[in-house]
C-alpha cells in the first residue's frame, strides 16, 4: 500500500531515506532549505558518494514516484506522514549536539499541519528530545492532539547505505506511550515490504529508542578505540595486533569486526555523537555512567598523532620532506571527510613543515573544500612521486591492490606506514621496502 510521505533534510540521510521510501512504491517528496541541492537531486544527481543511490534516485524520479521542493506548505498539504533527517552537528566550543536544524523543521511544519499527522525522527538527538517535539508540535498545529511524534533512529553505514535502509538488520520504533496514536500502523504501512522480509521490529518507549542509536554509536567507537588500545601495548611489546585481533575475533561474544586498529575512527556520526551522549548523560545527571568515553575519545585522537610520529621517524624531520598520503575519507566507499582522520593526519604533517601531495579516488573535492593548502595528485603514482614516506590511511580497495613493483621507480625512499593495517609486510618487505604497521613488529 502506497503512502504520501515527505522527508525533511536531503542531506546524507534524509536523501538516501526518500529515494529508498520511493524505492519501496510510496510516494515522496523531499524538502530541503538548500535550493543548489534541491536542484541537483531533482536531476537526479546525487551530492555526495554513495554505491547504489544515485540509481535508486533516478529510477524513482522517473517513475515519478520522487520529487524535492523547499516548500513546507507543499510538503504539509502533500504527505500524511513525515520523516525528520536533518543534522545534528556537534555545537561549536562545547560536546553537545545543536539541535537547531531539528527545531526548526518543528518550528515550521507543526503551525502548516491541519490533519492528522505522523512525524517520524530519524536524526540522532540527546534522548528527551522526541517527547519535546511532540509537546511543541501539538502546542503549534492547528490539529493539535491530532499530531504524533515518534522516533525510528536510522543505522545507517556509508558505503552501505541503500542496503541498511531496504534489508536493514533491525527496525526501531518509539512510540509515546500515552498516546495510543497511529504511529505504530503508519510505521508497519510504510516498512510493510521490510516487515513481510522478516527483518525484526522493536516497539519502544521514546527515550529508550533515542538511546538505542546513541548506544549502538557508543558500542561501536568503543570496540575500535578498545583494539587500538592494545595496539599500543603490541607496539611496546612487539606483537601484532592484526594476529591477535584475528585470535579474539573467533570467540563469538567478541567478533571481529570493527576489530581493526590503525588511526581510528571519524565522520559525521561516530565522534560527535558520543560527545553529545557524554553530554546528555551530565544533563540527566548520569555523567559518571559514560566517563569512559572520554578515554574512547582521547585514545582514537592519539592514533593520528601516533601516525605522524611514525611519519617523522620514517623521513627523520619532516621539514622538507615529500609525503605521499593515499586516502582523504574517513573511510572507503565514501567522500565523506568530516573529522576524517587521513585528513587530519595530512593536514598535521604539512604543519610541520613536509610537502603533502594527497590522493584520494572519491574524496577530493570536498578535501579541497577543506584543506585547501594541501595538494592533491589525480591518481596515486603522481601522489607518490618523489615521496620520501607513503601513508596509507584511507583502505581504498585501489590502495590494497597497489604492489610495491607500481611504486619503486617513482618514490624517492622505499618506506610505507600502513595507517590501516591492510597490506602485506611480508610482500613489502620481501620487495624491499622498510614497512611500517600500526600495533604490528
């Protein structure tokens, strides 16, 4: 059964979430403040990198089952059920999230909102923030009680983003337990073909479902800050890591993935929301209960300077040096370079005083944007030419398939850090290449 559904916010999430709503046969329209993007995605270009969307966009446009506006009137008089996917930033000088963007889509949409409706919060918020927008919504809409807020956080992993949101590995729903509203059936019309899938789906208060996202994020910034951690105890010790990781990674209460230590985690999400969690939690008065992820926080941070020390020792000093750094997203299968930490490394290292020729086969553009001072190769061999060092820091599957015979005639000296742990010292060392890994002898 096809639903009318507008989504608010078509950046990352929201875009992804209104190609794939269309995708599933509701129809859909995307509202968005920023008229350049709106433009874009109306064409059926996506802004940003993502395996499989732009597809996914184009086909639904086509089939006129999608369509994007900046008008709130249109998108009130359109839809019956509405999804919030807009930022949630960190606020500048503090760790909580700004929740301005989110308030603002209330703001404007709740005084526009005559019928019954149904708001859907997909962006990750402090928890108590779903049953304030509720209070608001109906306090501003002429419906009144007749406005429900729910929450159905998103888990979205870039690179994976078209999967996560058609055969998620779970669906969850906070509905507002004192009101028996239409939340729940709106949400079972418009996941029917996911539901009909098997795929498991979780009924919760509000507050637990915002704490949900904020604790899965947590989970998972821990495990990584947890492996890189004792990356560091292998380096002093002179074990490897990956082989340890490999051992504990067989026991099933452990696993092994996000087990990978190298220069830790960035992006959008994982960084500033377990700072906005810390932050929640001294609000509520919970501030000792997530203390420890302040040590997440502080051991992920050390794993970029530790990479530029390692860079030093490779070049001796780095002023003057050429450095090679191979990968600008904080991840593969993705442009996105926010809190990257390959940037950050790059930007670190030209600071003291190196030249640093970036490449990266997705990122560049928006590494410009942000490191302008940089610069940047049009494929890796030119990035390595000359190179005193090459970093390997973000695990592109070009830099995996790369072999040291690609490089030697075009590198000045034959070192390598392996920001990533995802080559093979055997097949560098063997070449004759001085290899360096993170956590590994």
């Amino acid at each position: 059964m096809s639903t009318r559904i507008a989504v608010f916010g078509t950046g990352y999430l929201g875009a992804t979430h209104a190609a794939c709503m269309a995708e599933l046969g509701h129809e859909v329209l995307g509202v968005d403040v920023d008229a350049a993007k709106l433009e874009k995605l109306a064409a059926g270009e996506v802004p940003f990198y993502e395996p499989g969307l732009g597809e996914v966009l184009r086909r639904n446009i086509d089939r006129g089952r999608l369509k994007f506006t900046s008008s709130y009137e249109e998108a009130a008089e359109f839809a019956d059920v509405f999804f919030l996917g807009v930022g949630t930033p960190q606020k500048k000088g503090e760790f909580a999230a700004d929740m301005v963007y989110v308030d603002a889509v209330i703001e404007t949409l709740a005084p526009l909102l005559t019928k019954p409706a149904v708001i859907f919060g997909k962006s990750t918020v402090p928890v108590g923030t779903a049953e304030r927008l509720g209070k608001r919504a109906r306090e501003l809409a002429p419906v009144g009680d007749g406005v429900e807020v729910a929450w159905n956080p998103e888990f979205l992993r870039e690179g994976f983003a078209v999967q996560d949101t058609l055969h998620p590995d779970r669906l969850v729903l906070g509905v507002d337990r004192g009101r028996h509203g239409r939340a729940e059936s709106a949400a079972r019309e418009v996941y029917a073909d996911l539901l009909d899938e098997g795929i498991p789906f979780l009924v919760t208060d509000l507050a637990t479902s915002e704490l949900v996202k904020a604790s899965a994020n947590a989970f998972l910034a821990t495990k990584i800050s947890f492996i890189n951690a004792i990356s560091e105890v292998c380096e002093a010790a002179g074990a490897d890591v990956t082989v340890l990781a490999d051992a504990i990674g067989y026991d099933v209460r452990i696993g092994r993935r996000f087990l990978n230590a190298g220069i830790g985690f960035g992006g959008g999400c994982l960084p500033k929301d377990i700072r906005a969690f810390m932050a929640r939690a001294g609000e509520l008065g919970a501030d000792q209960a997530l203390t420890f992820l302040r040590e997440v926080d502080n051991i992920n941070m050390r794993r970029r300077t530790r990479m530029v020390e390692l860079a030093r020792e490779a070049c001796g000093s780095l002023l003057g040096a050429r450095v090679a750094v191979l990968g600008a997203a904080f991840k593969p299968d993705s442009d996105d370079v926010r809190d990257s930490p390959a940037l950050n490394v790059a930007g670190q290292i030209q600071l003291q005083g190196a030249a640093v020729n970036v490449y990266d086969p997705k990122a560049m553009d928006n590494s410009r944007a942000l490191f302008p001072t940089l610069t940047y190769s049009a494929n890796a061999l030119e990035a390595c030419e000359g190179a005193d060092v090459v970093l390997v820091l973000t695990e592109w599957p070009e830099f995996l398939k790369l072999q040291p015979s690609d490089l030697d005639a075009v590198v000045r000296k034959k070192v390598i850090v392996d920001g990533r742990n995802c080559l093979s010292p055997d097949e560098w060392r063997g070449a004759g290449w001085n290899y360096r890994g993170l956590g590994r002898p």
